[in-house]
C-alpha cells in the first residue's frame, strides 16, 4: 500500500472511494462540508436521512451518490465535538482502514484529518494516523499454504485541509514509514514459533540490518566467549537448551562526530521460555514464544533508526537464548556468578529474563559506557496482573528520564505507567547463601524483578520497560503488537534536540 498526501482538490478525483468524517450531532466535518457545498447538501441529506449517530468509529457505506466521482462513499464517526481522544483517532482510523478494504477498494482518499483530538498537534495527530494505517496492512501469514483472502487497499490518500502544513506533513509521512517499518519487524519477529525463531536466527536477523547502511555493524558472542569473560547468569539459563545462546550487539552510529554512545538499547530474547525445571504449566505454554519480544522491540527500533537515518548513536543489546529443562539445565538452589562479580542463588528456573539480561546490562556497561540505557522485557506475569495489556510497566532511578518515556508513550498513543522502584522492596531478594536470589516472593513480582535488574546498573541514567502484558495479545487476536517500538522510536527522535 501507498500512503499519499494531497490537497482538497482531490475530493473531486475519481477514485474506488472517499471516506469522510461525521462528528455526533450530525456535524460534518471540514472536507464534507466542503463537498456537501457544492453538492447542494447531498451529504448532510444523506447523514440525516440515514440517521447516522457518528460514534467513533461508527460506518456508514453508500454506493452510487450523484455527483461524487468515486463509487463508494464511506462515512465515518468522529464522535463529540471537541471531545476526540487520541485512541479514538486511532480507532477512527482504524474502522475507516476496515471498511475500505472489506470493500475490496484499491485506490481511497481519506478526508478524515480535520477535526483530530486537541491533546495533539496537527503533525502529531497526522503521524499517529498514518502510522495507524500503515500497520492495519500487517498480517502474519507466513506459514498459511493457501493465500489468505485479505484485501490491501492499493493507494491511500490523505486530504490536508491546511496546505501550509503540507511539507510539515511529507516529512512526518517519512517518519511514519520508518518507524511502522519497525513495528512490522518486531512483529513478525515476535510472531514467528521457537523452531524457527532461535538465538542463532535473531543473529542472522541482526546481520541482514548491517546491510541496510554502512553506519551499522554487528558483533556476536558465542557460548564459548560468553563463558570464558563470566557470564555466568545468562549461561545457568542457556545452558539446559540445544539451542546456542547469542549475546547480538547491534552498533549503529548515526553522529559519527559525536563520541560514544548516547543510548543503549537491551532486549531480552528469550526465544521460547519453558520455565527451565522449574517448569510452566501447560495451558497457553505456546505464548512463550512471544518471550523474545524485547528483543524484537530493539530490533525494529534499530530498524526504523536505520530507515530514517537518524543523527544519534545508539547500540542494540540482544539477550538471545531458550530456557528449556534438561539433564544439563540449571538446578533451583544453585548460586552463579554473574559477569558483574555478583553472586545469585536460583531459586526458579523460570525468573530467568533477569539472569539474561544482567549480564546484558553489565556488558554494555563495560563495552559501550552509555549516557542512557533502556532495557525491554516481557519480565513479569504480575506486571499483566498490575496493568493488564493497555500499558507498559516502566521503571526508572531517573525522574527526567521516566518523564520523557511517559511523553513518548503519550505522543505514540503507546502508553507507559510508572511503577515504584523503593529499596524498601530490595530486602525481598535477600539470599542466606549468595549476594541475592532472583525471585523475591509472591508479592510485588513486577517490582521485585526491576530491583533485581538494578543491582546492576552502576551510576548511568537507565530505565526499565516490563512489556508482559502490551508485547502481544491473546486469545483470537493471538500475535505480536509490535510495541514498545513507536514508544522507544518517539524517545529517540526527542533524544536529537535534547
Ligand atoms: N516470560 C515470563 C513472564 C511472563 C509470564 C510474561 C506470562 C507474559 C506472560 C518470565 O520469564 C517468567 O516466567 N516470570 C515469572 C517470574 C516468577 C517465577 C518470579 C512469572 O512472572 O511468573
Ligand atoms: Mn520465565
Ligand atoms: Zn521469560
């Protein structure tokens, strides 16, 4: 599909359909009253006839209206006046996508973009809506034998009321492809099953992005060297699996002038999580394929870097390896050392993203001495518990740095809540025999995990993103949601000013 911007003129083109916003009350919104003019009322005869409520997101679908040159006039709800939110922007957008392409349409415009919710600017609500379209094309179908009866619209064209913002509009359409490009990668990533998707398949995944632009380069660390330096937390999970572990270090620098790195990104990868010995039940076992879905997220934010050639220097830390129980695999009870120094007794195989990523979060620390770091992961089923699948958990030593998460989280509609992260919770993690144990108990689980990922951070600025609940969706929906990647790119883009 191809997303075009054009100008009021296009109302009048000959195209498969015209989509047009109704607010409640009747209210046409500014490209219908435009049309409704020199129609001599045609539409507002339509919307009162019909008795269109205009909810968001309501459709109303009517063929052959004299006068409009496209065949298919589609009318969708804007809701109240004045009241439009920004996630019914999106599900505005989202049933206006659905109608076009239940119709079989090929070539849309959309008059939808006036009036958007007040909360946005004009830029930020077109960017939200663009993006909102580009991702309602992504469907997983990689392993259907027959081609799946899904129809893309061909063109899609947004009509731009203000035509001083249609330059403002093309460079944010720019963006919008970079970053739904990214999305598109985590969730395909994240929706691929554990024989495929391994530590050895994320690697190779990361060195296809290495061809994308010489300002990438992609480093991979084995068993053996991962071993050998002491990474003995990572290794107690990789251990009981046949699969490789990787530790996937994706360096893109795209302020060659400017030294070291100004972000590091660190995603767990957990290709598919058993629980190790300390085994899951079976029910909804298969989702733990989606366990690799931080890793994903850098990814596809790597990916979308790359695409917009963004002036920042930013590694991406890939934590890859499978917890599977085996004659080898790691024991509850047993202490490791970590590449930090610091000792951890297991007491659950299954609390093992920890494992993983502290040794991520020391190596990057080591190699790459960051100004921020950010790690993603789908660490805890008491985050889905605290915030369900509407937001991410985030925590942070950082006031400033949690604070411009939580904008970018605003500004993406992909939404972050701050959870606490008081050292009154760091007693839970108290171990009679190592430094710590990596479970703290039945209460706080979501907090007491992001205690234990603190322990080994040592002075950088750093966040953490629990993204259990928001990473994929169950049930008929079941699949990758491609989040926290408009989230973590917005932070990105906000990172060049500051
Ligand atoms: N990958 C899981 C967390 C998870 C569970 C994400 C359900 C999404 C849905 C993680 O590795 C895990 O198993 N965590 C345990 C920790 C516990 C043993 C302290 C959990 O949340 O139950
Ligand atoms: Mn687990
Ligand atoms: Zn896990």
């Amino acid at each position: 599909m191809r997303l075009h911007l054009k100008t009021l003129a296009a109302l009048n083109e000959t195209h498969d359909g015209l989509i047009l916003g109704i607010g409640a009350n009747q209210c046409l919104n500014a490209a219908a009253a435009q049309l409704d003019e020199s129609l001599d009322g045609a539409i507002a005869r339509i919307v009162q006839q019909s008795g269109f409520e205009g909810k968001t997101g309501q459709i109303l679908n009517i063929y052959q209206v004299p006068g409009i040159q496209a065949p298919w006039l589609i009318l969708v709800g804007t809701g109240q006046q004045g009241e439009l939110t920004p996630a019914q922007w999106v599900k505005m957008v989202q049933s206006a996508y659905k109608s076009a392409a239940d119709l079989k349409l090929n070539t849309v415009v959309l008059g939808i973009l006036d009036p958007s919710p007040q909360s946005l600017n004009p830029i930020e609500a077109f960017t939200l809506a663009s993006r909102t379209l580009r991702e309602c094309t992504y469907h997983f179908s990689t392993y259907k034998s027959q081609p799946v009866a899904t129809h893309t619209p061909k063109d899609m064209t947004l009509v731009v009321q203000d035509k001083s913002l249609l330059t403002n509009f093309k460079q944010a359409l720019h963006w919008t492809e970079a970053v739904a490009e990214g999305t598109a990668l985590c969730r395909q990533l994240g929706n691929l099953p554990g024989n495929v998707c391994t530590p050895a398949y994320l690697s190779e995944q990361a060195q296809q992005l290495s061809k994308l632009s010489k300002k990438v380069k992609i480093k991979v660390l084995g068993e053996a060297q991962l071993e050998k330096m002491g990474a003995g937390a990572f290794m107690a999970v990789s251990r009981g699996s046949n699969e490789e572990g990787r530790l996937v270090l994706i360096e893109y620098r795209g302020a060659p002038n400017q030294k070291g790195t100004s972000v590091a990104l660190i995603g767990k990868g957990i290709t598919f999580d058993s629980g190790g010995i300390s085994i899951k039940p079976a029910a909804g076992m298969d989702e733990m394929k989606f366990d690799m879905c931080g890793a994903a997220t850098v990814m596809g934010v790597m990916r979308s870097l790359i695409r917009a050639d963004l002036p920042l220097n930013v590694v991406g830390v890939l934590a890859c390896a499978e917890n599977m129980p085996s004659g080898n695999a790691t024991r509850p009870g047993d202490i490791v050392s970590t590449l930090s120094g610091k000792t951890v007794e297991i007491l659950n195989t299954d609390a093992e993203g920890r494992l993983v990523l502290c040794d991520a979060l020391t190596y990057t620390q080591q190699q790459y001495h960051p100004d921020i770091m950010i790690d993603i992961a789908t660490l805890t089923g008491a985050c889905v518990v605290a915030l369900g699948k509407v937001t991410s958990g985030l925590f942070s030593t950082d006031d400033a740095l949690a604070d411009e998460l939580l904008e970018a989280g605003r500004l993406s509609q992909d939404h972050a809540w701050r959870l606490p992260l008081a050292t009154d919770y760091q007693e839970l993690l108290d171990s009679p025999a190592a430094d710590m144990a990596n479970i703290g108990g039945p209460t706080a689980g979501a907090i007491t995990a992001a205690c234990f990922l603190s322990r080994f951070v040592e002075g950088t600025r750093w966040a953490h993103l629990d993204i259990a609940g928001t990473a994929w969706l169950s049930g008929p929906k079941k699949g990758a949601t491609g989040r926290p990647v408009p989230l973590l790119t917005e932070f990105l883009k906000r990172q060049i000013h500051a």
